[in-house]
C-alpha cells in the first residue's frame, strides 16, 4: 500500500531526477552513446538512473529494481517477484536529443503483474494553458468529495516545493490519477466519449506507420495528436485524447508508469491483439499496445 509519504518521496525523487536531466539539458555536451539495441544513451540518462536507483534502495530496501539503464536481471532472479519498481530514468531520448521537451521520468510500482502506481515527471514542458486552469477549477470542484485527502496531501508538497516547475503526472490505486503544476493539482479522469463519437487520437512523433493508420481508419477522427514519450499515454488519461494504438515494440519501462495513471483515471490498457498488458514477463517487451478511454472491443 503506498501511502501520503511515499507519494511525496517518489515526487520529490522523479523531480530531483528531473532537475539533473535538466542540467544535461541545458549544457552543450550530452554525452550521446549508442547501446547495444542501437538505441541512443546519454548523460542524463545514467544521471537520473543513478538518483532513481540510490534513492529507491535508500527508502525500499526489500523492493527490487528493474530499469532500462540498471543492470540486467535474468527472469530466473525475476520470476518470483510480487513486487517491484519498474524505471524508465529517461524516456524520450530521442526527443531529449531534438531538445523539444517531451521527455519524462517514470517511475511505477508493479504487483503481481499488474501497474499499481505511477509518477511521470516531464521537466521541461511550460505551464499549463488557460484552458488547462478552467479544467483544473471544475474537476476540483467535482472531485472535492472523493479526493479531497489527496488534494491536500499534493497541495502541501506543492506548497513545500514553490520552486517547482514542469509538469507532473501521477496515479494508482485507490488514490486517483492528478496532474501537477506549479499553478496547482488537477484531478484526471479519461473522456466520456465512445467508439462511436468524433475522436481525438494520439501519433508518435517518433513511430508511425501503415499499421497504425490502418487501425485509426475504424473510427471517426477529430482531432490527431503528435506527443513524444509517455506524455502520450497522459493525453488519454487527461481526456484530451480518446485513443492511442501503438503497433511496434516497446519495453516494459516505458509503460508502466503511464499504464497505472491511465487505470487510475477510468482508463483501458491492452496488448493490440486485446488480451491483457501483464509485467515481468519472461522478455520484457510488449509487442504493440492499444491505450483507450473506452474498452476496445
């Protein structure tokens, strides 16, 4: 069970990740490596994992790890977990190397299989909008009831951290699923739209293809959307987006953390074939994914 401490100390710990990344962000040396996938490596990335990775053994000692830039752990050590922290110190790399902000920090807690909580920090992003604000105002208010314990726990980290710029994203459980900026929390929950309705649909800016195309044509489309990273899977969780259909691979890390916000906030997460979207699998690759606001049939 998390609890108001841990919530606050995984803010705390995503953000202090965050602010190295940013300092990387903001000098002239990335320090750009290619890993074994071909996929690129930077100084920030080993920066965040080694603020993630010291502070989630410091405060959870007895809960394992398993992050993209941490030390490969075989299924045979894996398999038995209930229980461990799934990391992603960077995602976005690429859009961090385009320098066009959509890049995140992830962090989620998955038990038995299953995302039970998550925190997705994109540093850089600006304020939210003015539309953003009046959301903000009416989803308080309709929220007050039912949320108001968690308001106030995020309301006093928020008062605490005035400096705090970005934008986070969290979720789990029991708790909810919020937004966080400098101006104030806002609770999230999926649209009201169906499959049948005019749609706002997500694209990568990075993966997009045929397949994907040939998917969105079996609905009505809006509205597409084009975010980087996890920030994807926020625009479903928001309701600003009704769907997101991703046909490649992906690893574990990189949806873990979006995967139990968008549950908090009423939504579907599924493997594209629509069976359920488990963790810890013996290759921990997900093989295409559909994210939704309504179940997908």
């Amino acid at each position: 069970m998390i609890t108001k401490n841990d919530i606050n100390y995984l803010i705390d710990l995503s953000v202090k990740a965050g602010k190295a990344i940013l300092d990387i962000y903001d000098s002239d040396d990335f320090g750009v490596e290619k890993k074994s996938d071909n996929s690129p490596l930077t100084k920030a990335d080993k920066a965040s994992n080694e603020i993630i990775e010291r502070g989630l053994k410091k405060s959870f000692p007895d809960i394992p790890i398993l992050s993209e830039e941490g030390k490969e752990i075989p299924f045979e050590e894996r398999k038995n977990w209930k229980r461990f922290w799934l990391v992603d110190p960077l995602d976005g790399t690429k859009e961090f190397i385009k320098r066009n902000d959509e890049f995140t920090v992830n962090i989620a807690l998955i038990e038995n299989s299953t995302p039970v909580f998550g925190v997705i920090y994109a540093p850089a992003i600006e304020q939210q909008t003015n539309e953003d604000r009046a959301i903000t105002t009416i989803n308080q208010s309709a929220n007050q009831i039912n949320n108001n314990a968690m308001i106030n726990t995020l309301n006093e980290w928020l008062h605490s951290n005035n400096d705090f710029s970005g934008v986070i994203y969290l979720g789990g459980i029991g708790i909810g699923a919020y937004k966080i900026t400098s101006s104030g929390i806002t609770p999230i929950k999926v649209s009201a739209l169906t499959s049948s309705d005019e749609l706002n649909v997500v694209q990568s800016r990075s993966h997009s293809g045929e397949e994907e195309n040939q998917f969105y044509s079996n609905y009505k489309i809006k509205e597409s959307l084009s975010k980087g990273s996890s920030l994807k899977i926020c625009l479903v969780a928001e309701g600003k987006a009704e769907i997101y259909f991703r046909s490649g691979p992906t690893w574990e890390w990189d949806t873990g953390a979006g995967h139990a916000i968008l549950l908090s906030a009423g939504g579907y997460f599924v493997n594209k074939d629509k069976s359920e979207l488990v963790y810890n699998k013996k290759i921990i690759k997900n093989f295409g994914f559909i994210v939704s606001a309504f179940p997908i049939r």
